[in-house]
C-alpha cells in the first residue's frame, strides 16, 4: 500500500454533492433488492457510492445484552457507522453438535440491533478469532490430546468447522445485507498469516462461509508483515495494527504484497490488554490520533480494536505464550479503550471524537446516552463458609492422571487424589502443571505450583497411607502462537517422586458450571471454601467489588460468574454490571482457594489497577 502517493477521491466534497452523508446512510433503509456493497476503484460502494468503513469492536458475550443497546448507541455517538464483533465458537457449540444461541449469546439479536440503531456491521466468524479469548474460540473438545490439527487442513478440524459455520449460518446468512440485514462485510479465518501460509486451508474455510449462506463481500486481515501468508487473491485484505505502528509505514509495508484497495485497517490497536502478574497496560493518545488521523485524510476504512472491551466473564479469558512463556489474561477486558469496562467515555473517547468532527457532519454523531450511576457498597463481610470439597461427586479411577480435556472436562478445576500405599521423601514432579496447583496431603497444603514460573515439582514428605491431592486450577487455553490445540489443562505427563512413578489416583471434575448442592454454615472451613454475603442495593447500577486481600479464585453476584480473581494483579477490582443487581439484598459467592486472607469486601466506582506500564503495540 502506497504511503503518500495515494490517489484518493475527495470523499467529502462528494458528500456534499450527493446532498446525504455516506457516513450516516441508515442500513434500516436496505431491503432485500438493495444493491450490493462491493469493491469498484479501489474503493467500498454501497448502493453505487463510496462508502467508508468507520467501525468500532464490541463483543456480544463480553457486554451484559441489557447493555447492548447503550454501548451501540455510544459507537454512534462518535460518528461511527459500522458495529464489528467476532463470533465465538466455543461459546455456541459447548460440546459436538449442542448450540447456544440464547440470551448473552443470541448473536442475531445483537446484529438486528445494531441495524435497528442505524449500523452496518462487519462479521469476524473466525473459526479462530484470537481476542484474548479461551482458546481463540476455538471449542477445547477439538483438542482432548495435544494434536497439531489446529488451523489446519486435518479433516479432524476442517469437518467440525464446516458443521459449526453451517450452523452460525442460519443464524446470520438472512441479515446479510443482501437479505436485507446490516452484514456488509465478513472476514476469512483471522491473522492466519501469523500462525501460518497453507493458502489452501484459508481456501477451504473461506469455501466452507460461503457454503453456509455467507455471501457478498470477504476479507482477511493481517499485521502488514504477514499479509502474503494470510491474505488471499482477489479478496480484500485489511491490515491490523497498534497506535505506536505508523500508519503510514504499515500501508507502505501492504503496498509491497498487495497494491490494490479497498484500503483498510481492520484493526487499530487503541490499548492492549493484561496478563496476570504484570503492570495494568495503557497506550498514549497522541500516536492514537496521528495513525487516526493520517488515514482519515485519504479517507481509508478503519475499525477501532476495541472500542469498548467489556469483561471475559467466567472461563473465557485466553492466554498468551511469548518469549517468556504461558502468560494468563485476566478477566477484565478494560483494554485501556475509547470505553472503559463499565461502558464510560475515556479521554481517548474525547480526542477521537474531535478529531472526527473535523471529517464528518454534524448528523452523524448520534447523541451519547445518559450515564449510568454507579452503586457504592459498604464494606460488608462474608460471614458463610462453604468448603470446596462439597462439590465432589463420585471420582474417576485413573492408572495415571489425565487432563481435564483428555476427560471431557473444558474448564473449571480438577482434585487429583492418590493414597500412598509406601512411605516417600523427596522431589514429586510433574510432566507439567496447567495452571496452578495446591499441593496437599492429609487436608494440609504443603505446595504451590505455578505454570507462568515454571514450575513443576515440589519437594514432600509423603508418609505411609498418607493422603496425596493435587488441586489443579485452569486459565484460559491459549489463543495466540503455536500452542493452539496443545494447551490441555491439569496435570500433564506423568507423576514421580524421587523418579519413582506415582500410580493409582483418584479424579473430581469440578468444572463449577453451578454452586447449586452447597451448604453455608458459620463454621470455618479447612482449605478452599465458599464465601458468602450479601449486601443491599437501592437502585441497582454497576460496581467494582474490591478484591485486595484475597488470593486466589472466583467470584460469582447472583449467581453470575464473574470471572477470576487473582493477588499477582493487575486486575484488584470485579465488574459488576449493573444489571445482574436487584433492589433490596444481593448474593455474593467467592471461591478462595488460599485459606487465609481478607474476607471482606467493598464496591466502589472504579477499577483498582497496579502501577500502569506502557506498551507499544
């Protein structure tokens, strides 16, 4: 892509001739006769004219639906005109041939939303989608033993991923724009050059969208420096990239594979996210609006990433694997973004939305929706014990231990037990821990093991008939790298104690879809318990329930699972949305697998972050 030899038409003074904003054309006004969007000039046309991409990133299951429509609304308040979300495979089809289209996940609600609020949209169905997402969306029961099929032409996936498009396309092939819905346009796999440049695999997933019903016009996107593994010919290639990355450069590097247009920067990285461990992430304005702002003046698609993040609640935040290893994101999904996890406009909100006041007319900027309060809780403690050991249900007998994928078993923890029939004393070693392990014997913990240190053995003094369990707690399967399809979760490999192999043990799936069967008492309980309290609510609104002084688990508000909480930071504050309150008395639940620490807790109005890094993204 051309740097500064662009030759561009002027895209506003069109507007003006043609007497209506091609920004704010209502994708309400569409039927089913309405012609194509299209590429024709190196340019998007819609209905004949030129259309420029203007699209901000929300992820329905990272939003509560009640707030769907305020944070659509918001998108429109900055002069934006399209909606772009990825489709989360995992998340619909929870076991082979079994869907979840329903309530947070009704996907097509959210798409006619966003064209009853007067928005195009860009569908992103992967299968893999990245994201910071468990496993990259891609369902973990692909994958029950560690297999290189991931992204990949091994019928093993291919099939699976054909059914799974078929059924997402009933779904959604009827709001494609051709049918009257707002489905302008729908990317092929993503940032595949990364991961690989087997073209004949992306042939056949962008083959297998069209066998679902996915017509009209496809894209690939890729950081610029892949873009000749991952972008295929004759479709459009958009390019990702983050503030720090000059826009100008990344085209120019584009221009070197693909000179043609549409010119699109399918993601701007306007934040980054967190791992636990490290320094809350925060990326500048200034690079944000110059990238901004160099590719509005030749009038250029752009999709922001992420224009409002929201929370990966429950099991679904994904991990990394870098240079240092496996790194787990938190739950929060902040992204340092143009809104802020609870859905408030950020400084980075303000400067964007002057700088598009000088591009766009009046008309196109919707007005911002009226703020929601926060509720500010009192310190109140939880007074109720419940241990976790009343969750376990008959065990599986093993010869050696399996992982919780290789027993069916996607998320949650897994309690491995094994009795010593003799008496042992020295290194007990793993062929790996994925992720984080309480060592005990006999109901004491003698041991941590943590997978982002590296660490595998523990040294035990294990007495003749003594009680051996492992608690092993699950992070997200990574979503990114080479490591997909090969992240399973437990203990991995084989159990010795001084090189002597431990066999015989014991398996309690605790995948914690429920708390139903748990008794509270008063009583205090040995090990990792329950936690319950409650507090009162006048007008239900969002909180941040204050996390510090606890150590490490889950924290569940009306039944809501609201993620994972862990002392390593950044992250010391849960989201609550407001909408999963009620007036009058609220339940709250939280799992501590640490048996001592702070058992109180307090909701305030904001994120409590470690000390903020910088990133250049």
């Amino acid at each position: 892509m051309e740097a500064n030899t662009l030759s561009r038409r002027n895209f506003m003074s069109m507007v003006t001739a043609m007497g209506a904003s091609l920004a704010v054309f209502s994708p309400v006004m569409a039927s089913a006769a309405a012609p194509r969007f299209i590429v024709q000039d190196d340019e998007f046309s819609l209905d004949g004219k030129p259309f420029q991409i203007l699209a901000g990133e929300m992820h329905y299951p990272r939003i509560p639906r009640a707030y769907w429509r305020d944070r659509l609304r918001k998108l429109k308040s900055l002069g934006l005109n399209t909606l772009t979300t990825y489709v989360f495979w995992n998340a619909h089809e929870t076991a082979p041939g079994v869907y979840d289209f329903a309530g947070n996940l009704d996907i097509a609600a959210y798409v006619r939303m966003a064209q009853a609020e007067g928005l195009w949209v860009n569908l992103r169905p992967g299968p893999y989608v990245c994201a910071e997402w468990d496993g990259g969306g891609l369902p973990a029961w692909l994958f029950p033993e560690e297999t290189g099929i991931a992204r990949t032409r091994d019928p093993k996936f291919i099939e699976p991923m054909k059914r799974w498009f078929k059924r997402l396309g009933q779904e959604l092939a009827p709001l494609l724009i051709d049918n009257g819905g707002p489905i302008i346009l729908t990317q092929v796999e993503n940032e595949y050059g990364a991961f690989g440049a087997d073209h004949g695999y992306m042939e056949q997933v962008m083959q297998a969208e069209r066998d679902a019903g996915f017509s009209g016009l496809l894209y690939t996107a890729d950081p610029s420096q892949f873009i000749a593994n991952g972008s295929l010919p004759g479709v459009v290639a958009g390019i990702n990239f983050g503030t720090h990355y000059k826009a100008e450069e990344e085209f120019a590097a584009r221009a070197k594979v693909r000179k043609d247009g549409p010119f699109f920067n399918s993601e701007l990285w306007g934040g980054w996210f967190d791992a636990f461990g490290d320094l809350h992430a925060t990326m500048e304005i200034p690079p944000l609006i110059a990238s901004l702002k160099w590719m509005l003046d030749r009038k250029m698609s752009i999709s922001f990433y992420m224009l409002h993040g929201g929370t990966s609640f429950g099991w679904y935040a994904g991990a990394n694997w870098d240079s240092k290893g496996y790194a787990a994101d938190i739950s929060s999904y902040d992204y340092d973004a143009i809104l802020d996890e609870a859905g408030r406009p950020t400084p980075k909100y303000e400067a964007v939305l002057a700088l598009l006041k000088n591009y766009l007319p009046a008309q196109a900027f919707a007005a911002l929706p009226e703020a929601e309060a926060p509720v500010i809780v009192p310190r109140f403690r939880l007074k109720e014990v419940a241990a976790l050991s009343q969750l376990l249900t008959k065990p599986v007998l093993q010869k050696t231990p399996k992982s919780l994928d290789a027993s069916g078993q996607m998320h949650g923890l897994m309690l491995y037990r094994h009795r010593a029939a003799v008496a042992g004393k020295g290194e007990l070693k793993f062929g790996d821990i994925r992720d984080y392990a309480l060592i005990r014997i006999n109901g004491k913990t003698v041991a941590t093991l943590d997978r982002r240190l590296k660490e595998a053995s523990a040294t035990i003094d294990l007495p003749k008939g003594a009680v051996l369990e492992v608690l092993a707690d699950t992070h997200g399967h990574c979503n990114y790298g080479k490591n997909i399809g090969r992240d399973q979760k437990g203990i991995i490999g084989a159990v010795t104690l001084n090189g002597a192999p431990l066999e015989g043990w014991e398996q309690f799936a605790l995948p914690m879809d429920g708390l139903e069967g748990l008794t509270f008492s008063s009583t205090a309980a040995e090990g990792p318990a329950f936690y319950r309290g409650t507090f009162a609510v006048n007008t239900p609104g969002f909180t941040f329930l204050d996390l510090r002084g606890w150590g490490k688990g889950y924290v569940f508000v009306n039944g809501h699972n609201l993620g994972r909480y862990w002392s390593v930071g950044p992250q010391r504050a849960m989201f609550v949305p407001g909408p999963w309150l009620k007036a009058g008395e609220n339940e709250v639940v939280v799992l501590d697998l640490h048996e001592s620490g702070e058992r109180t807790l307090a909701g305030g109005a904001n994120e409590i972050w470690d000390l903020p890094g910088l990133v250049k993204a």
